[in-house]
C-alpha cells in the first residue's frame, strides 16, 4: 500500500504554466516588440532557471538580470538566449561576461573602459548596451554626459572592440499612469536615441518599457520591452488592477504544515511580547515559517492565512521560523496544510494581500522567500 508522502515543513510552489501563460498575455499588449523576460534575484524568488526556461518556450527572446553572476549562472545551465546584464561595479567580471557573450549594461565611461579591456584580453567583441538617465535618477548616463559616452563607444567599435547591440532606460513613475514625468522620459529617450543613431551607433534594441508601460504606455514599446514582476502573474501596482483584471496569473503559492494543534485557556499570551491575548478559551494552530523564510514580521497581527477551511490572522508575533494562528473553536490537525498566499482561486490570500498587512509591495512578497524554503516548480 502507498502512503502518502509528509507535506514538507514550508515550500514554494511555482506553476511554469502560469508563467508561460503571463508571458503569451505580455506579448500580446506588445505585438510588435520583442519580449525580455527579467530572471534577476531567483526569478523574483521564483526559481531563475526553471523561469527562464517557461519563458523562453512562451515566447520571451531575451533574459534579462541585475548581478553578473545571475547571468552567468543562466549560461551554465546551457540557456543560450541573448542575456542582458546590468549591475556592474569597478573590477567586476567584465572579462567572464564576454567569454559567455552575455550584454554588459554600460552607464559611464569607467564601464565602457573596463569592458574594452575585457574584450582585448578575451580577443573577441564585448556586447554592450549603453543606458540613458532620462529622469529615473539611477543608474544611467546623464544626458550632458550622453555625447562622451556615445563618442567613446563608436571609437571602441571603430577598433573592434565591443558592439553596442542596444540603447535602453528605465522609467521612474510608469505605475503612476499619468503621471509628469513619463512624458519627459520618454521625450529624453527619443532625443537621446536619436542623437546616438546619427552619431552612427546602430543598436539591434532600443527598449524603455517595464511591465506597468507594458499595460498602460504603448508609444514607449520600442524594439523590446522588459517585464518582470507580471512575467510572475503578480500585478505591480494596485492601482493598475488585480492580475486577473490584468490577464496574468500568480505562479507562487507558498504552503506550510501545521506542525500543532492545542487548546489553550482564555488570557493566554501568544508569541513573544505577548501582543496578542486569547479571548476565550481557543485552539491555537502552529505554523513552521517565520521571517527566516520570508513571512514579514511587519504583517504580524495582520497577515492572513488559510488554515482550518477559512482564512485566519496571524495571532500576535511573526518570529524567526514560526507564528501562530488562532482558530477559535474551529479545528484543524497536525499535518494540515496552511496556505500564507497563492492565487486567490481557493479562497486563499494573495501575495498582495500580505503586501497591504506589512505596509510594502508585492515585489517584496515574493523576492523575499528565503533560501530555505523549497521550490517545487509545476507543470514544468
């Protein structure tokens, strides 16, 4: 006879299907632009390559990460896909990155300099993309700087030393529908693309859009577009819909097994501080995640979970590997799943729902489920 298997003390399910089904939905709001699937911390929490793989059978033509070693770790998992990279720091592995023909994002002359050493000892040319600060004050090259830059890049490509295969930026509002500064960002952009192309650069991609310009911002589609968080089904701002409304799916749901059932009396104390105080006479459920695993101490008091057929409050204090939940006179039994966040298909919470209980976004939600916890990844 099978018996069936323990629920593991907390895991991260992740539905591939869901991401390719994102995927397809961005795609479609950007028809004539190629799609940049972002993979950078773990794939949102995710799981990076399992993604990017999702993504890349859905459709997506490039990967996009923030740290060299996250790209570098695509390419040794034997994913050719153009890969963009854009987090560099002075002596960082410029050279590796060559090697692996992954595209370095450059925003001053100090990265420009040190690639092309790179490519001179590697002995083939470096792929760049030179980033344009048109307002988000970040990385980016400042428009007054732009000639420098340009000018420098066209004598390295004079030499054979590197091609600059794409001019991009980032916006700063583009959740904020409306707001100022789109408008001037996207004139900087054109203004300072243009000034490149008659400079003589010929880039394969020009590219400004995030997923909220992927759903509001059509005229800054360009070349390609990068989505991140909606590549993940989770909606990047409330204001811009749910991400049913939005035609995306969540891929996570995070599950736990609730490691105890007890009755307590009325007036006890839960959790450190006691911070929360049983009415009456209650059981308490013990759930094994805590903020070690990436549940927010912040929601405590607040986050909820589903647990015992009906979702429930974190009962006082969210602590490293552990919280509580208090449900009443209802029962549940050791070994039971508790279900922190998914979908919202089945009743349970969602990552934004634990995003409004801690007082931060979804993105957070989800990047932070830690290390420790296990992705189990679905219809892969």
């Amino acid at each position: 006879m099978n018996e069936t298997a323990p629920l593991p003390r907390v895991r991260a399910e992740i539905d591939l299907a869901a991401v390719r089904h994102n995927v397809r939905a961005l795609r479609d709001r950007a028809p004539r632009s190629l799609l940049m699937a972002v993979v950078k911390s773990d794939a949102y929490g995710h799981g990076a390559v399992p993604c990017a793989r999702a993504a890349l059978e859905a459709g997506a033509a490039w990967l996009g990460t923030a740290t060299p070693e996250e790209a570098f770790a695509l390419r040794e998992a034997g994913i050719e896909a153009p890969v963009l990279c854009w987090l560099w720091t002075p002596g960082g592995p410029w050279r590796r990155a060559v090697e692996l023909g992954v595209d370095v994002g450059v925003s001053g002359l100090w990265a420009l300099r040190e690639v092309r050493e790179a490519a001179r000892a590697v002995g083939r040319p470096a792929r760049v993309q030179l980033k344009a600060d048109t307002g988000l004050g970040r990385n980016g090259c400042q428009p007054e700087d732009w000639p420098e830059l340009v000018g420098e890049a066209l004598a390295a490509e004079a030499e054979g030393t590197l091609k600059v295969t794409g001019l991009w930026s980032h916006f700063a509002c583009a959740d904020e529908p409306g707001h100022p500064s789109i408008a001037l960002q996207l004139a900087a952009f054109r203004e300072m693309v243009a000034y490149a192309e008659k400079e003589g650069l010929d880039p394969e991609v020009r590219h400004l859009a995030n997923t909220p310009a992927v759903l509001t911002l059509p005229e800054s589609h360009f070349d390609l577009v990068r989505t991140g968080l909606g590549v993940y089904g989770v909606s990047p701002a409330p204001e811009l819909g749910t991400p049913a409304q939005l035609g995306l799916r969540p891929a996570m749901s995070l599950k736990a097994s609730v490691a105890l059932v007890k009755e307590v009396p009325g007036g006890h104390g839960v959790s450190y501080g006691h911070h929360y105080v049983t009415e009456g006479r209650s059981r308490l459920a013990l759930i094994p995640a805590g903020y070690a695993d990436g549940v927010p101490r912040h929601a405590s008091g607040r986050g909820p979970v589903l647990v015992g057929g009906a979702v429930r409050t974190v009962a006082g204090r969210v602590a490293m590997d552990q919280f509580v939940v208090d449900l009443g006179r209802d029962t549940a039994r050791e070994g039971d799943e508790a279900v922190l966040f998914g979908p919202g298909d089945g009743g349970e919470p969602t990552a934004e729902d634990w995003a409004r209980a801690a007082g931060t976004i979804a993105y957070e939600i989800v990047t932070r489920i830690g290390v420790r916890v296990p992705r189990v990844h679905l219809n892969a």
